[in-house]
C-alpha cells in the first residue's frame, strides 16, 4: 500500500484560500469570544488588532517560507530546514500534539450542538470518522466539502449579524463597557493570545503545500487572501457581540452570537446561528484532520514520528495511514475526554510553531526574502509574549506537553 511519490498538486489559490477560510471562520468565531471577554472585556477590540497584527507577521513569515519550500509540513519543514532538526521536531510536536486536541474538541462542540442529549460523544465520533473518510479518498472531495461548509458558516453568520442589528437594534454605547483598558494591558494581551487561536488556520494552507499547484505563487497569495477576509469577519462580529451583550454579557455565555440573537426581536434566527456553529465545527475539524495528517507525514518521513506514517495511498495521493491513526486518536480522546475548553492549550501549541517559522524566516538570504525582516522579530516577539499571558493552565499543559516530546526525541535518538 506504501507509495515512495508525494502527494499530488490538485489544489488551485481559490481551493487554498477556502481551506484557510474554512480553518479561521470555524467554531471559533462562535467561541472565542467569550474567553476574549472574560480577560479583557471591550479591551477584547484592541485584543483582536493585535492578534490580527501577530497573525498577519506569521502569515508573512509562512508565506515566504512556503514559498522556498512547497512540501508538507509547514514549519516543521521550515525550522529542519532553516535552523535544525530540533527546531523543526519542536513545532511539528506542538502542531500535532496541540491540533488534535483541537480537532477533538471540534468535534465535540460540532456535538453539542447537533445531538441529542446523551448522545454528544457517539455524534463526535461519527463526526470524525465520516470527515476522515472524506480526506481519505483525496485531497479534492477535502477541498469539495470544505467550500460547501464555508458557505454554510457564512451565510449563519450573515443571518446572525442582520438579525442582531435589524432586531432590537444594538447600542454602540454598550461597546465600550468599563472602558477598553479596564483590564489592563494583561488581560488584552491574554485575549490577543486566546483570539490568536481562531487565526491560526492559514498554516492549514502552508502545510498542504505539497497539494497546490504553482505553489510559490498561490500559497502566499492564498494566505493573505483567507487571513484579510478572516480578519474583516471576526471585527464585525466582535462589534456586534459588544454592541448587543455588552462585554459582561459576551462573557457571561458559552455562545454569544446565538445569545445576542435571542435578545433581539428577531429571535427565530437564533436556530440558524446554532446550526451555523455546528457546521463550522465541521469545517474546522475536517481542516484539522487534513493539516494534521500532512504534518504528521512530514515528520514520519524523517522518523520523528513512527516511519510506518509516511505511507502515500497509490489511488488517492494521501497520507491515508497518517490520517486512519489520528482519526483513532481523535476518537479516543472523544470517547473519554471533553476538550471544549483546549483554546489555550491549543494556542500555546501554535504560538510556539510560528515562533519557530518567524525564526526560520528571519534566517532566509535576501534573494529568498519576500518580506521585511522587521515582521519576523515582531511575529517572534509576539508570540513569545503572548505566550507567556495565557492563562497559567494552559501554559503549564504547554509545558509538559514539549516537555513530554523532548524526552520521546532524545529516548529516540539514543536507541
């Protein structure tokens, strides 16, 4: 079953652009307001600009990163290629380690919404294996359903933000709350970092480089595509949330568009948002189990993870043994764990992976360069700043989570 080729170039810069979209608008946009709030309050605005402004560094130091080398695994590749094998074991570790939680509590949002009760854990996993089926049998049915998933979340947020505004009509003056600096700088840059998790997605683009054809020129071009149209929807939604809820509000409630939907007039929309979250949850979990599994690729076939995952299925060009054993994992975790509260240690993860691609970028020769090595010491200064806000358990889990990787790497390279 082992196939010695790469995977095939079937992705165009439109299909890229909707699998980074597909990442960014998921359940995130529903959720990670909330967490945001509860640090920062309305400071959770100047939160949102900063992790716009770290995300756009890390975009640029992938893009031309990405552009050298157009192979899956994204900054796993880049750190081995730039500084080291370290390096890039230490973001592919946290890529992996830290996504899968992501794509188990995806899974389990996608559930909470969409089951009865009871029967959250049996739909995850259903979830799971359906979406996993889908990547299995190649890269274009990934790329077909993505954009089905993309229009459905949009259209939700479409209906959620006219509902919100044509019903009671929101006040601007609920906006400001206490103040944007009520928080303190802390809590804004613990929101930033809490936010940065709904970003992250654009990396799915740079770690299916292998996938997308003329990928010099359409990976950059993709990224900064789905990161400027991720960034305009979030703003919007953030105004609207404040505006409706109130910042107190936002944080008072595990899904805030559905709740300032309910409040208003226009309450009958309140079951399009749901099932618009729902399906967001499904979008971002099938992107999760594809960058996973093209990452997890990358690292097997320099056995920083078990060989035996380097496998390419000679019909459908995937990583098919990568993508099996992760959906397995995920569903395990499903079956015995709720991770809906993993953003922190999830972001902790990432931050970590594009501090490593902002290093690896800023090491580039100027005939590599695209971009200012400016962007790069700022990317890699925000994300170790951010890092260090996050709330202290998440940043302890992060902890042992690297911890944990380095002790496998040097077990491993002893033997």
């Amino acid at each position: 079953m082992s196939n010695p080729q790469g995977l095939a170039r079937r992705l165009g810069t439109f299909d890229a652009v909707v699998i980074g979209l597909g990442s960014m608008i998921g359940a995130g946009v529903f959720a990670a307001f909330t967490p945001a709030a509860s640090a920062a309050g309305s400071g959770l605005l100047i939160g949102l600009v900063i992790a716009s402004a770290v995300a756009f560094c890390n975009a640029t130091s992938s893009a031309q990163l990405a552009a050298a080398y157009p192979t899956s695994g994204g900054s796993y590749i880049y750190g081995r290629e730039r500084l080291g094998p370290w390096a890039g074991y230490l973001a592919g570790w946290g890529f992996v380690i830290g996504k899968t939680a992501s794509a188990a509590a995806m899974a389990m949002t996608f559930a909470a919404y969409a089951a009865p009760p009871g029967w959250e854990r049996p739909v995850a996993i259903a979830a799971v294996v359906v979406l996993a089926a889908v990547n299995y049998h190649g890269v274009t049915r990934t790329a077909g359903l993505t954009r089905i998933l993309v229009l459905a979340v949009l259209a939700a947020l479409a209906v959620g933000v006219a509902a919100c505004w044509g019903g009671s009509a929101p006040s601007p003056a609920n906006i400001p709350g206490d103040g944007l600096l009520s928080h303190g700088w802390y809590g804004i840059l613990q929101s930033a970092g809490l936010l940065f998790f709904a970003f992250a997605g654009y990396a799915r683009i740079a770690t299916m480089g292998e996938e997308v054809r003329d990928p010099r020129r359409a990976i950059p071009r993709a990224i900064g595509i789905a990161l400027g149209i991720a960034v305009v929807i979030y703003a919007i939604i953030a105004v609207t949330l404040l505006a409706a809820l109130g910042p107190d509000g936002v944080a008072a409630t595990p899904t805030p568009l559905a709740a300032a939907v309910g409040a208003g007039t226009l309450a009958w929309a309140v079951p399009a948002v749901r099932a618009g979250a729902a399906v967001a949850s499904l979008g971002a979990l099938l992107a999760l189990i594809a960058g996973l599994g093209r990452t997890t690729l990358a690292m097997a076939r320099h056995h920083d993870l078990p060989h035996w995952l380097a496998a390419v299925h000679p019909r459908y060009r995937v990583p098919h043994r990568a993508e099996v054993t992760l959906a397995v994992v995920i569903c395990v975790i499903v079956a015995f764990a709720d991770l809906r509260g993993a953003i922190g240690f999830s972001s902790f993860g990432v931050l970590i992976y594009y501090l490593v691609a902002n290093i690896a970028a800023f090491t580039q020769p100027a005939e590599g360069r695209r971009y200012p090595k400016a962007l790069q010491v700022f990317g890699a200064l925000a994300c170790v700043v951010l890092v260090s806000t996050l709330p202290p358990l998440s940043a302890a889990l992060g902890v042992l989570m690297f911890a944990a990787g380095i002790v496998l790497r040097v077990v491993r390279l002893k033997r």
